[in-house]
C-alpha cells in the first residue's frame, strides 16, 4: 500500500519538472475516484436490498433493510468501503496505460504474473477482497456475521469460542476474488485504457457502459464463485488445520462436503457478494477510463508567451507523458474534422515575420510519427527476412539478437529462396536492430512510458546501457527459448537449413554443437516449448500496440490537407504537400508488406464478455484502414491537381491507383 | 401546396430516356436514340432466380417424426427456439415430467406471452416476423416480391452493387469487365447495400441476422470472391438490420434494426461497436447521413425520429408528426432535411442554421419543421390510357448537385400506378420547388426504387429500379445554375469561396 500511495507524488514531481499538464490526468482521476466514492451508498443500497431479499416476506424485508441501511455498522463497512475504493483508485492511476504490454511467449506472461510489483498488486487486491467480504459477511448477517462463535463443547460443557466457517467462507472467496482480479488483470490487459470512436459526453457513456459492467461482473463473479467453490472442497479443510487453531463450529455442516457446498442460499450470497465486489472495483476502472479519456482541447496558439508549453504543437512534441500525446493527437483529429475556426488558426501564419511555425510544427510531428512506424516496420521486415542466417552465429551473439532471430523462426519458407550467401552479415546487423525496435519485452516499470516509441526513435548501440536496464529476468530466460522453438518448429523446415549452415561457420563448431545438444534436450519437454513456444499474432500486435496516435496523426493530416484545398489562405500546407504525400505511400508500401506476413492478417479471437480492453488486437487493421482512407481523403480533394505536386515517378504510380479508386 | 395536376403530363406512357431542353423526353420521340449513356442496364427476372423455397425450420415437416428422449427433445428446443420453445416442449410433454414442472412452465409461458404482446401492443412492428420486418421497413418498395433487393451505386466510380432475390450482390461497372457474384452463408434478406466513402472496394451489406462488409478487390479478375473476403459483423440482438449508413469520411458505419432501441456505431476496422440507446420509439428504421457529415437521422417505427449531431452524439427528438418517418434526403450542403411521413402525402422539411460550424456550441438550433410541400390531387395521365397517378409519399432523392428532387409516390390498385415525380430545386435566394416531369418505364414496369448517381458530370442521372427487374438510368442533362462543376460538396464550396479561375495549387501557381 506504501508504494501505491506513493503513485500520485511521483505524478506530482514529474509535473514540477515537467508540464503543467499532467495536472489535467490528477484532477480528472481525482474526479473519477469522487464519482466512484459517490456511487458507493447506492450500491451497497442496492447490495443490502438483494442480499437480504426474501420472496414471502416482503414488508418485513423493506423494513429490515431501511433499518439495516441507518445502522451504525453499515456506515463503518461503508467507510472502509471508501478506503477500498480509493486504494482501487489510485492503483488505477499508477498502473493505467496507453499502450499495452503483450507478452509475445507465455514464459514472458509468466514473468509479467510473477514480477515483484505485480505481485505488491496481488496482494493488495486479496487484502481489499477479504475487507469487501468482511463487509459484506457483516451487512448480510446471520450465520455469516462474526468470525468467531461461541460454542459449547460436547464432552466438558464449558463454553469456548468456535470458528464460524460460513464467515471464513466468505472471507476467502474475498482474497481468491481479489488474486483472480489482480491475475485477469495481467491477462486480459485491464489496464489498458483505450478511446472510443466516437466522442461522447460522460454521463451518456457512463449510462451506455453500465449494463455492460453490470453483465462482467455477474459473469465475472459466477465464475469465480465456481472455481472457488471447488478449491474449497479439495483444500478447505488442509487449509483449516493449517493455519487456524480454533475448533470448527460442529453443529453446523461442514463446508467442504458436497452437501455443505450445494446450499442455495450460502451460493446465492456467494454470488451477491461476489458480484457486489467486483461491481465496485469494475465501476471504478470504468470511470476511471471515462474520465481519462474525455477530449482535452489545446489552443492552438496563444498570444501570451507564458501559456505556449499548453499549446497544441507543444504538447504534441511531449514525450515525458504519453497521455497527453495522445490527447493532444486526438484533438488534433478533431479539430481538423469539426472545427473551422481551429484549421484556420492551424492554417495562420506568426505575425511578425510571417511563419507558419503552428502548421510546420504540426505537421513535422505527424510525419515523425508515421516515418518512425515506417522505421519500425520495415525493421520487423528485415528481421523476418534474415531469418535463419544469423542463427549460425547466434551462440556467440548477443540475446537480443537471438531474439529478433527467434521470432523470426515461423517464416523460413519466405525468406530462405529471399536471401544471398553476401547479404548474410548485413541482414545479421539488420537483425539486431530489429530486435532493439520490436518492442516484444513487456514493459512493466513505467505507468507513463510508452515503451514503443521512445524505445524505437533512435538505433540504439547493441552494448547501450538500455540493455542492461531493460531486460528482466524473465527477458533473460528466453535464451533456451530460442533454440527450442527453432528445433520445435523442424516443421517449418528449418533443419536443413542448419545442415548447410554449418560449415561455414566452423569457428563457432563447438558451441553450436553444445547448443545443440541443449536444444534437443529442451525440446523434448512439452512444458517448456509450450512455456516458451510464441504466441500466434503477438509480434504483430506488439509492433502497433500504439497505433492510436498514428491513426489519429492519419486522420489529423488527412483532413487538414483536404481542409487546406479550400481554406488555406497563404499557401501554407502546399509546400509541405509532397513530403506528406510520400510519407503516406512509404508507409502504405511498409503496411502491404507487413500484411503479408503469415499471422500478420489473421483476426483474433472475439473476447466474450470482459472488462479487459482487448481493442489493441485489431488496431493494425484500423491504422490499414486509417491509411487507406486518408489518401482517398486527400486524392479525392486535390484530384487532377495532385499532378502538379513534385514527388517521385513510382509514388505518383500508387497516387495514381488512388485516383481511380483502383485500391 | 402542389397540385400534381401542374405537372406537364407526357402523351403517352412509354418509357422516358432523359431530359433535355427543360423538357423530358420519352422513347417514342423521333430522332431519340434509345440509350443515352453506356452504363450497364440489366434485367432481372424472377424466373431465373430462385430464392430459399422455404424457410429452415419447416424442413421438419418432410421426415417422419421420431420420439427422442424428453431431454433431448427438450435440448433441441432450446437450441432452436431459445426459452420459448423449451418452456413449449415442456408444456406439451405434460405426462413425462413432474407436474409441477409441466405447471410452472405453462405460467411462465403465459406470463412471456402476456408481457410481449403487452409490449407489441406498445410497438406493433414487434409481432412481425423477421421477413415481414425487412419488407415493411426496406426502401425497396414491395421488397418480398420484387427480383431486386437492394441497390448502391459507388460514390465516387461508374460502379454499382444490386442485391437479387436469390441473395447473392453483383457488381456492375461501366466499362466490360467481369461482374462479380458475392454469396455468403450468411447473407440472407439483404436490406440495404452502401458502398464506403473514400475507399474503393469496401461494401456493407445489411442482412437478416449480421451485417456483412465485402472487400471487393476492383482489380481483380475474380467472378466469385471467397466469403474470405467479407467480414461478418454481429452483436446480440441487433437483429435485422434494415439500415446502414457510411459516415461520409468512410471512418465509421452505423447500423439499425427496429427490434434493437441502440443503433451501433462501428469502427468496422477494429470490429468494434459502440452502442447508441434511445428507448423511445422501439427501434431504429431509417438512417441518413447528411452529406457534410454533421448530422445523422435516425426514423423508429413510431411517430418519432431523431437528428443526432455527430460530434458529441447527442440527439433531438421530434415527435410531432402523424406516422413513422419513411423516407428523407439532405440537401447537398447538409443545411436542409426533406422527409415523408407514412401514409401521408407531404413533404416537410428541417432547415438547420449552423452550417458553417465555427461556434463551438454543440447545439444545433433547428429553425423550425415546416411544411414543404403537400402533393394533392391526382393527375391523370393520358386520357385515353385512363390511368391516374399520386399517392403517398415513399422515397426521396435528391441530386448531388441539389437541382433535381425525386419523390416516388406509391400506387393503390388498378389504374392507380406507382410513379415518380420529378422537381427542380433551387435553395438559393429562396429555396423553391418547381414541377419538371413524371419518369416513365415501359409499359406495365412500375418504379421500386430510384437512387441519383453521385457525381454525374452533365447533370444529374437518376437510376430507378423496376418492377419488372430492370435497372435504367434516366439523365437529366442541364447546366448547373449556381455552381460550377463541383462534383463534390466540397469542391462545390471551394470553387464558391475562391474565383474559379484562379481555383489552383499554389505550388502551380509557383511554376
């Protein structure tokens, strides 16, 4: 709990060092927790009302529950309820993220579970479930109010206190809730926060989402009531005698028995609490994610020279908080579609000397930002293609190579007939860049970090300290991954391939005969290829985990552009035409390409119904689709006209193709 | 108010080939040739397509009846027929069950039964089955019985989509090249076809059960595109759809059904759906998107629809009116909203005044719902043929370039045929209606359906879908009055804001 309280301080110093503007994520977080402390009475109302619900009874059980709602214990369950949901909060506010981390290997998920912070996170969400519960256990009352019952012993007659099983029950179903929420959490990306669309207003959206939260955490709790259930009928009673000393309250009927376990009514209340605990930490995340994502207008200008960190183009070329990137690329978006006198603004030029400093500033941002995805895909591209011929050396090379080597290793078809014997050392260092720009390794450390786009902006040495700092111990352990998969995957052909790759490497002829035997050591355990075998899609997803800022960035200068046919004045984004133009078509080429890639083009599963935002696994398709449609947007404006424009013979080809709807 | 009597009458019913002159002029002027454009024409007869005979179910009825275990009998219940048909089976099968089962059962299938006629007396367009609910809410006029379904012409290539009787779309373009046949398992009752702005191949397809986007690759030589090609778009009780709308900058589409109070707007990219609930009404019927892409209608089923800006999303009620809405069409600058109302044979419109968007108050102050126009009377045709026209107001279309209006008005019985009327429009200085003609098909072919081609370089050319399966276009070749030779909104805006003369890129200008 130390170091979660500890999130919004850090938050705090950053924003002294650097922009005011994170100030805007505190305030609205801050404003996402009221709402969510607000909203608490009226559902442990609604909660009093179900738990105490009685078919036959129903003006005793109104009444009992007015009287329930006054009482004195209730307001205390609430006020812990309160701290609950301000813990859920701020760990909403510390772990949130942009862009999501997909592990690429179920070793790397592995690692991600059992990493030092997750494990702070697991921890506190089963102390929080077992005070849920407590309350809970509390409110409903009963046989389920007190841990400890006093009971009369058979044999002597004196009058001890027992262990009420029902409470414990209840209270451990609180921490097994808490541990599965933290665990799904890491699986389902929880915490990954994406924006809708469409722009809606707070309360609309918070009322269309709402059926949708209550429905995950009715399911949500029915599925963990089940699995609990059964943990409880095979380790309940081993659990009893280890930990707890106080004899069992005998009269009852013993819990971890099939009779003891098929009570409706000790389900029910099960469920009800179940779902009451999930219901509040779900209606926080949503709240949460509702007010993070709220549009944030920047001026685009500003007369006064103190207020131009705020603006528009200044927040644009942020790189400390990614939040605020983003926010300011999706006004960016918008502005270009909707608002006349912003593109007008955008479109000005300086007053005295006559600059148009907001539209280059703008503009240069977006190209960076699509030219680095560019970067990075044709990167992927040549690590693909590379395939196979940097293994040889691979023992003596660094990890990373290995690894940009590995998730290479389902495509040797494609690239064997590709490659020369002379391009063989010039795809090895093709090969080690990519590794540095494929963000595979699940970034855990920084809440604000896009572990993306820094990460990839420049080439990094292969001995920078990066490497050193980033690559966690589970990171490391993929070495045996490697070489695993690439004996595992024979089936892709990739023994031959070694065959006639030794000799020419004989320097390296013991080590590759160590590796080897390692290699066939380790892929005979079905556990490890499967721990280590990689996830289908994974690298793909992982190389446009953060395509929302590109597609937006599309969108943005798309519309402006088109904007400009008729309503730049001076001239300004003409000049800037061509290079906006063949950035697009680099980019297309470099998304074709990748399209073509085995895996790049299957869909994802649909995810039935769960809190975890799983958009991220389609966003490739979007930004395809983004790109596509923001060369129409500008094609079908400019039309003839673009012939005029001064770019190269073969862009002017694929422009062509556009131009006659031909794509 | 409009007599339709003003309307200058042809002499005789042959089929009308284009206008000229202020003049319309059918195929039995001397002098005409019978084709005025080379786009493809085809005719469709029922004959040569043959729809599902039958629905699946009733395939039941053709073997012979075999007692399986209550169990099964009652997994397959549920199966087909969800809750209802599982209480049903219980209910029948009173002497195998307990019978405080067969009892609880019959009640709660009382209750269902009272509680959703309660709530089809509050919408009656909830007791339709699902076939009847696509032909009472389909543009297509007598959709059940027509050898065409749906119809959409590309918004930016001589390139059109009809969907046929048999459930199968092909695709037509102006030149030679092969049509293509797009069949998915899926695609059944299509509703509504419209193809993707901004994009050359996409196509969403409304059906029965899901909402089907086709990528057809315009370059490929392929007849039958694998339904690898189609991505199925779904979402639980959003069944049928009888409406889809592209969002004009082609990033968004949104869907409706009447049974479903949301409409969904999807990123058809990602396969996401953001749901849009409004309960009032009890469905969404009709949706429209208006051309500059500022605002949306959504028709229900009741005497109400709703205008939503697209920014925020927020919506205006209009419940003033008689019947359901049935059909609209935005003037080109998305300023004017012209609608017809069920069963009633007026033309009302909705002017919205911030058309230019440079406050940013998110309300949009709509001046007022006037009364357009009331089409009374009926004019009779040809008095030799005896035939008289007029009747309620069914689908609207408005050309892009806003100087003709079509108002297909529907027909009672014999003698009494469906027709289309069309108007010239002016909305500058005062917006004004005036008579041009009626279009006529051949002898006996009545108009189903009429859509203008979206960029039509001499003037306007309307496409009407006939009763007899055929598809001809009509152009109407004029000069534009106000505008010169924008084919799009927005061009039509830059050329009004700079002089057309010197409407270049500056970089142009430069060299």
């Amino acid at each position: 709990i130390r170091r979660t309280r500890s999130g919004p301080y850090e938050v705090l110093r950053m924003c002294g060092a650097g922009t005011l503007h994170t100030f805007v994520v505190i305030w609205r977080s801050v404003a996402s927790i009221a709402w969510s402390v607000l909203l608490l009475p009226v559902t442990s109302a609604v909660f009093v009302l179900l738990s105490r619900f009685s078919l036959f009874h129903p003006i005793q059980w109104i009444s009992e529950c007015t009287s329930l709602l006054t009482a004195s214990s209730t307001i205390f369950s609430l006020v812990v309820l309160c701290g609950v949901v301000l813990i859920t909060g701020l760990f909403n506010l510390e772990f949130y993220t942009l862009v999501p981390s997909i592990p690429c290997s179920r070793m790397a998920l592995l690692g991600t579970v059992l990493h030092p912070r997750q494990c702070v996170h697991s921890l506190v969400y089963c102390t929080m479930g077992m005070l849920v519960m407590w309350c809970a256990s509390v409110t409903i009352g009963g046989r389920y109010s007190t841990l400890g019952i006093p009971c009369r012993q058979s044999e002597s007659g004196e009058v001890v206190t027992c262990l009420n099983e029902y409470h414990l029950f209840l209270l451990l179903a609180g921490a097994f809730m808490g541990y599965s929420h933290s665990f799904l959490g890491v699986v389902q990306n929880m915490y990954y926060v994406s924006f809708q669309p469409i722009q809606q207003y707070k309360y609309p959206r918070f009322k269309g989402c709402l059926p949708m939260v209550v429905k995950c955490s009715v399911i949500q709790s029915l599925y963990s009531a089940r699995n609990f259930a059964a943990l409880y009928f095979f380790f309940g009673k081993i659990f009893i005698n280890l930990c707890i000393t106080l004899q069992l309250y005998s009269s009852l009927q013993p819990l971890d028995s099939l009779t003891g376990l098929l009570d409706f009514s000790l389900l029910y209340h099960l469920s009800i609490s179940g779902t009451f605990l999930y219901f509040t930490w779900y209606l926080t995340v949503l709240l949460f994610r509702i007010y993070v994502t709220e549009a944030y207008s920047f001026p685009v200008q500003s007369t006064f020279t103190e207020d131009a960190e705020q603006c528009l183009p200044k927040v644009l070329a942020e790189t400390n908080t990614l939040v605020m990137k983003f926010l300011a690329l999706q006004d960016l978006a918008l502005l270009s579609q909707h608002s006349l006198s912003r593109r007008l603004e955008v479109f000005s030029l300086s007053q005295p000397g006559g600059h148009p400093h907001n539209w280059n500033a703008i503009s240069r941002e977006c190209m960076s930002l699509l030219s680095e995805l560019t970067q990075r895909l044709l990167a992927h591209q040549d690590a693909v293609a590379s395939n196979g011929r940097v293994k040889s050396q691979s023992a003596k090379e660094s990890n990373c190579s290995r690894e940009s080597d590995f998730d290479v290793s389902e495509t040797p078809r494609l690239s064997v007939p590709l490659r020369t014997p002379g391009s063989v050392f010039t795809s090895s260092v093709g090969g080690m860049h990519s590794a540095l720009t494929a963000p595979f390794t699940p970034d855990v450390d920084s809440p604000f970090s896009s572990p993306a786009i820094r990460r990839l902006v420049g080439q990094q040495e292969p001995r920078s300290p990066w490497f050193g700092t980033v690559q966690s111990p589970h990171i490391m352990r993929r070495g045996p991954k490697l070489w695993s998969a690439s004996t595992d995957s024979s089936r892709f052909t990739v023994i031959p391939l070694h065959g006639l790759e030794t000799p020419v490497n004989s320097c390296s002829c013991h080590t590759l005969n160590c590796s080897a035997q390692v290699k066939s050591f380790l892929a005979k355990r079905v556990l490890i290829v499967y721990l280590f075998n990689k996830l289908p899609e994974a690298s793909s997803q992982a190389l446009f985990a953060d395509s929302q800022a590109h597609i937006w960035a599309l969108q943005g200068l798309s519309h402006l552009v088109a904007a400009s046919f008729s309503e730049d004045q001076f001239g300004v984004v003409q000049t800037t035409l061509p290079s906006i133009l063949s950035c697009l078509v680099v980019l297309l080429e470099a998304v074709d390409r990748h399209f073509k890639l085995p895996h790049a083009s299957s869909k994802p599963v649909r995810t039935v119904c769960s809190m975890g935002d799983s958009t991220y696994k389609t966003l490739r398709f979007a930004l395809r689709a983004a790109l596509k449609t923001a060369i129409y947007k500008i094609t079908t404006t400019f039309g003839e006209h673009l012939n005029a424009v001064n770019i190269s013979t073969e862009h002017r080809k694929r422009l062509q193709q556009f131009l006659e709807f031909k794509e | 108010m409009c007599s339709l009597g003003v309307f200058p009458a042809p002499v005789t019913a042959a089929q009308t080939l284009f206008e000229r002159n202020n003049e319309l002029l059918s195929a039995l002027h001397p002098g005409e040739h019978s084709q005025a454009c080379d786009l493809p024409s085809p005719q469709f007869t029922r004959d040569t397509l043959k729809g599902h005979s039958r629905p699946e179910s009733s395939s039941r009825s053709v073997f012979l009846d075999q007692r399986d275990t209550l169990w099964m009998r009652s997994a397959g219940a549920w199966r087909d027929a969800g809750l209802y048909g599982l209480l049903d089976e219980i209910t029948n099968s009173a002497e195998e069950v307990p019978r405080f089962l067969a009892v609880g059962s019959a009640c709660v299938l009382a209750l269902l039964r009272w509680a959703s006629s309660f709530h089809g007396s509050l919408f009656p367009h909830l007791t339709l089955s699902s076939d009847e609910m696509v032909a009472e809410f389909s543009q297509m006029l007598d959709w059940s019985d027509s050898a065409l379904r749906s119809f959409a012409w590309h918004p930016h290539t001589d390139k059109f989509a009809v969907a046929l009787l048999d459930d199968s779309i092909k695709i037509y373009k102006s030149n030679s090249s092969p049509t293509p046949t797009l069949k998915h398992r899926c695609q059944r009752s299509v509703c509504a076809l419209q193809w993707k702005p901004l994009c050359g191949s996409a196509l969403a397809v409304a059906c029965q059960s899901c909402l089907l986007i086709w990528h057809v690759d315009p370059a490929s030589l392929s007849t039958r595109p694998s339904s690898g090609c189609a991505q199925v778009l779904s979402h639980p009780g959003h069944s049928p759809i009888t409406s889809i709308a592209w969002s004009p900058t082609g990033s968004l589409l949104v869907s409706a059904s009447p049974v479903d109070t949301s409409m969904m707007v999807w990123d058809v990219a990602a396969e996401s759906a953001v749901p849009l609930q409004r309960v009032g009404g009890g469905g969404v019927t009709y949706l429209s998107w208006s051309p500059d892409g500022s605002r949306l209608l959504a028709a229900t089923p009741s005497a109400l629809f709703r205008v939503w800006e697209t920014r925020m999303w927020t919506c205006e009620r209009w419940p003033c009116l008689k019947g359901s809405c049935q059909s609209a069409c935005w003037s080109p600058d998305g300023g004017c909203l012209l609608l017809s109302m069920q069963g009633e044979r007026v033309i009302y419109a909705l002017t919205f005044s911030d058309l230019t968007g440079i406050n940013n108050t998110y309300s949009s102050p709509v001046t007022a719902c006037q009364l357009l126009l009331i089409l009374k009377g009926f004019s009779s045709l040809s008095a030799l043929l005896n035939i008289s026209v007029g009747g309620e107001v069914c689908s609207l279309s408005w050309d892009p370039r806003g100087e003709r209006l079509a108002v297909l008005l529907k027909g009672r019985a014999d003698n009494h045929p469906s027709v289309i009327a069309v108007f010239k429009t002016r909305s500058s200085p005062v917006f004004e209606l005036l008579p041009c003609g009626f279009v006529m098909g051949e002898a006996g072919a009545e108009p189903r359906f009429m859509q203008f081609h979206p960029h039509f370089q001499h003037g306007a050319l309307l496409t009407v879908c006939w009763s007899d399966g055929r598809i001809s276009h009509v152009p109407f070749y004029f000069s534009s009055a106000g505008l010169l030779g924008g084919d799009s909104p927005q061009q039509a805006l830059a050329s009004n804001t700079t002089n057309p003369s010197s409407n270049k890129l500056y970089t142009e200008q430069i060299s």
